[in-house]
C-alpha cells in the first residue's frame, strides 16, 4: 500500500469526544487527525488544502439535515463528498465525577443545538428550570463541564465523557431509539482512504438540481426524469439558493454509483427542461453498527 495512504491528513468536527470523532475512528484504519472547532473550518482545510479529507455531520435521523454543512458545501467550498458513515447515536447526560445528585440541582445543559434538540423531551420532563447552552460540538460540551466548578451537565456520549473524566449521570436520553446520523467524507482531490475492511458498504450519488424558475410541475418534471429510469431515489430536500424568496435547488441522493448511462441521460433530459445538474459526490455508503461500551456511572 502506497505511504502516502498512512499518512493522510484528516480533519473532523471536534474536539475530542465528538460523534463525528466516533465516526472517524469507525471508518479508518490510520492517519493523521486534526480536529476543528466550527464544520466551516473543517471544510475550509479542505477546500486550502491543508488537510486531504474532511468529516463533517450531514444528517440526523432526528433533526434532519444539518443546514450547516449542506449550505456551505453549495455555497462556499468545492470538496465532493467520497464516502459517508452513518453511526448510531446515543446521547447522555454528563456530570463531572464530583457532583451529587442528591444535594445539588443542575443549573445549565451545554451541548450541540442538534442534541439538545434529540433530548428535548428528556430535558423539558427532567430539567424544566434548567438553562440550556449552545456549543459547536457535543465534544466541547463536555470540554465545559469539566473546566467548570458550577452544577452544570453537557449532552454527549460515552467517548466524550473518558476523555474529558466525565460520568453518565442518565443513560440514553434521546427522545427517540432509532437515532443515527450520517456523517460525510469529503476531499478536494481524490486520494485513496484507508478504510476498515470489515465495514459493509452500498453505494450511493448525491446531486444538485436547480430550476430555472418556479412552475406548475417543475419538480415532477425532474423527478420524472429518475422515475422511468427505475432509479431510487432514497431523499429529496429544497434549500435556497440564497438568491431571493421562492428561488430553491433540490438535494437529492440516489441509491446507486454514477454510471456512464443513466446519469449522463438524466443529466441532458434535465438540462432539456432548463434545469442544471451539479454532481456532489458518488461514494460508498457505511453503516456502523457496535456495541457500545459500559461507562462508569454515578451512584
């Protein structure tokens, strides 16, 4: 195996503690890691050059899309998604090894916007009065609750509470069992990845299709163009295009590789329509699926 696939760059959404951490450490076998504060920063490396992958979180089955990422891949980066990893997440919630449950209230929740939203229920039912705090990442969460002497807990996994010498004060406080997120791997220039072997894969192609204009039956015009070519389409998403009320491109995934035949035919009947197509990426698709290790609780 070349050198150059040990020692590749790679960036994620951190810092440590993070489920997109998770996510890298599922996916490769090696590299040099680099974690980053904001998925704009992370995606900036990549666009520079700095880095020769990126991983960053592209959708929640809880939350939906993470508009973060996908707008800022459309709007201000040219880095083609070439593999996802979709993980099982599972939310907790942290304290530092020191608090008491039974003397002392928690006051704040720190964690990810997207998490806190997973936990709603949780939190409204257990937590009424309790303040809730906004970070960049469930890893920095949990980076602010150990820095902190206050009665404060943050949302995150059973990674982030080890490397930040957490425990789990309540296990699986997502609202919802079926809870995964997908995260996307993305690079500005092709380069071969060291990936576990032992991960199935399927493969999947995400495209970009704008309209010309907005008219009666335009989306059913494109997705007639997929339909009769018996190709699955297994999401369709509208975001805008920042130019204007009413003026949206549609995301849409595809459950199978880019090929020579069919793409290239949707491609021209589309642009037959007035409409573009912009490949994002055609990529294998991974699941993982372990067993999560037991952390130490409080008492």
């Amino acid at each position: 195996m070349p050198e150059s696939e040990y020692n590749q760059k790679i960036g994620y959404l951190g810092p440590k503690g993070t489920f997109t951490k998770m996510a890298v450490d599922a996916l490769f076998q090696g590299g040099d890691f680099t974690s980053y504060e904001t998925i704009p920063a992370c995606l900036d490396a990549v666009e520079a050059g700095e880095i020769d992958t990126g991983v960053v979180p592209m959708e929640n089955a809880i939350e939906g899309s993470v508009h973060l990422t996908i707008d800022y891949m459309t709007h201000h980066v040219d880095v083609p998604i070439v593999a996802e990893m979709t993980v099982p997440i599972k939310q907790h919630l942290l304290v530092r090894k020191d608090f008491d449950p039974e003397t002392e209230e928690i006051t704040q929740v720190y964690s990810h916007s997207h998490a806190i939203a997973q936990c709603h229920q949780y939190l409204h039912k257990q937590y009424p009065d309790a303040e809730l705090r906004y970070t960049s990442s469930t890893g920095r969460a949990a980076e602010v609750v150990a820095d902190s002497d206050e009665p404060i807990a943050a949302i995150g996994n059973h990674l982030a509470a080890e490397e930040n010498g957490l425990v789990i004060l309540k296990h699986d406080i997502h609202d919802y069992d079926n809870n995964h997120t997908r995260f996307a791997v993305v690079q500005k220039h092709p380069k071969t990845m060291k990936i576990r072997e032992h991960i199935p894969a399927k493969h999947k192609t995400t495209v970009m299709v704008t309209l010309p204009k907005d008219y009666a039956g335009a989306l059913h015009q494109v997705l007639a163009a997929f339909a009769w070519r018996k190709m699955n389409l297994s999401k369709i998403e509208s975001r805008p295009m920042k130019t204007g009320l009413g003026n949206y491109f549609f995301l849409i995934d595809i459950d199978q590789a880019y090929d020579q035949v069919l793409f290239p035919g949707v491609e021209a009947e589309l642009e037959a329509l007035g409409c573009s197509l912009k490949l994002l990426g055609t990529y294998p698709s991974y699941e993982l699926n372990v067993p999560v290790p037991n952390m130490q609780t409080t008492k």
